[in-house]
C-alpha cells in the first residue's frame, strides 16, 4: 500500500471517498470501521483505497489491522481527523474507511449441491433493514439474496453495517424487476414464496425443502404481488393488534424454518402432524 499524507477536503483522493459514500462511484463499496475493513479482507475483497488517522494505531487491534493493509496492492493515505469525518458516514469517524470492489457472484448462477434458498427483497427503503435481513439470510444458510429495483442499494454504507460483513460473502444480485426475477426463478424450477399477512398458508407448513425463493416486500406498503407472480403466499400468526413484523425478523422466522426443515428433513413441525 502506498502511503502519503493528506490534510484537504479537496484532495482528488478525499473527493472520491466523498463520491462513493454518496452513491456516485457505483463500481466500489463504502466500507467504513476497523470491524467492518477487517471483514472485507477476511472476505477477499479487492481493495481499490485506504484512509486512515494516526488513531488506527492506537490499539493492538488497529495496529495489527494497520499492518495487514500495508500489504494489499492499493492506495493509502493518512487523512487528519478533520478530512476523516468529512468523508465518513457517521456521526464519530473512525480511524479507517476503505473503498472496495463491489462483488459480482450472481445468486442465480451458484452452483450449489443443495436446493437453492433465495431471498427476494421488494421495494425495502430502509437500508438498515436490509443490511439485517442480508446478514440473517447468510445465518440462515440462504444460497443468495435478489434485490429488485428501486430498492435500497444493499452496498451503501447504512446496509453494509447492518450486514456486518455478510454482503460481503453471499451472493447478491441487483436492479431487475420482480416481474423479471420471478420469470427468471420460474424459468430455474425455483418457486416463489410471498410473505404477506394476508396468507392463506402457515409458514411452517410450508416444504421449504425445494427450491425456493422467499418474497418480503416493505412494512409500509406490503407486497406488490399478483397472483400468478408466486407459489404460495405464507403467513406468520400474530396475537393481539399486531398487523406487520419488521421484514429482517419475519425473514428470520421463515429462514429459520427452512433451516429446520432441511437439518432435520422434516416438512412440518412435529407437533403440528395429523
């Protein structure tokens, strides 16, 4: 890593840590935090730049990271604390930021000797929620997660620390239609699941043994399915008033489910068995 020492805003260098922490340098990932950096490395991810204070060294920690980033072939530079929380993206900047290239795997292109488990995510605006549901569907030993347009972008900042390194890992795919995914998961002999209260079907007698892609829109406006669009739409029981979960934990609940069944090979939960 090549080092130099930079103390302004308008630095070229300072300037497209700005940029892609906007959103405008769509090829790279605003990786922001020692935790956050050192998951990326573990991850493989191409480093394009680092920015760092003289506080990284502070800790062990931050040294032994300081250490390992001296080794990756990109471009380096220590930034004063005034440049370092201009460009960062919260409120206490901490002592490294890096930019990354955005991973390519495609969910729909993994080959995986187990029945693909996808996550659909349409129309979330919330990047914190999707950061949480990315970073459960990894827990959950989902095989990928689809974004469709005019969803929140799953490698900006706010949802890369949600996913606390799993976007990273799993594969995600972005910026095609729901009508186009679901042609394409049809096309694959993947079914469709959609979570919605309305759903005629419990989502624990669901076989989530097959092939399956699960279907969470937003809280606010629900899901934007027709029928013919999916499978089966599954509903989670609600006691009380309650009308909607927060789509990271209903996509917990199901997930998890689909893990219990296909650990255990068991299409229903015991106690609920005729």
């Amino acid at each position: 890593m090549l080092i130099e020492t930079i103390a302004s805003r308008s630095n070229p260098f300072v300037k497209r840590f700005v940029a892609a922490r906007a959103g405008r340098e769509r090829q790279v990932m605003f990786i922001e935090g020692a935790r956050l950096v050192e998951e990326a490395l573990r991850s493989q991810v191409k480093l394009e730049a680092v920015a760092y204070s003289a506080r990284l060294r502070d800790t062990p920690r931050g040294a032994a990271l300081f250490d390992e980033l001296q080794r990756q072939p990109c471009r380096g530079a220590m930034l004063t604390e005034e440049v370092m929380a201009h460009i960062s993206d919260v409120e206490t900047a901490p002592g490294v930021i890096a930019l990354g290239a955005r991973p390519a795997a495609s969910p729909l292109a993994a080959r995986d000797p187990h029945p693909p488990l996808l996550v659909l995510a349409d129309g979330l605006q919330s990047p914190g929620n999707l950061g949480a549901l990315i970073r459960t569907a990894e827990a959950a030993g989902a095989t990928g997660v689809l974004v469709t347009v005019g969803t929140a972008d799953p490698f900006q900042p706010k949802a890369l620390r949600a996913a606390a390194g799993s976007a990273f890992r799993l594969p995600i795919g972005a910026g095609e239609s729901a009508a186009s995914l679901c042609r394409e998961l049809r096309r694959q002999g993947i079914r469709i699941a959609a979570a919605d209260s309305r759903g005629d079907t419990p989502y624990d007698a669901f076989d989530w043994r097959v092939p399956v892609a699960v279907w969470l829109g937003s809280e606010g406006h629900g899901l934007a399915a027709s029928e013919g669009q999916f499978d089966v739409r599954l509903a989670i029981p609600m006691a009380g008033a309650v009308e909607s979960l927060n789509v990271a934990v209903a996509g917990a609940l199901l997930l998890y489910e689909a893990r219990r069944q296909r650990a255990t090979g068991q299409a229903r939960r015991v106690a609920d068995a005729p």
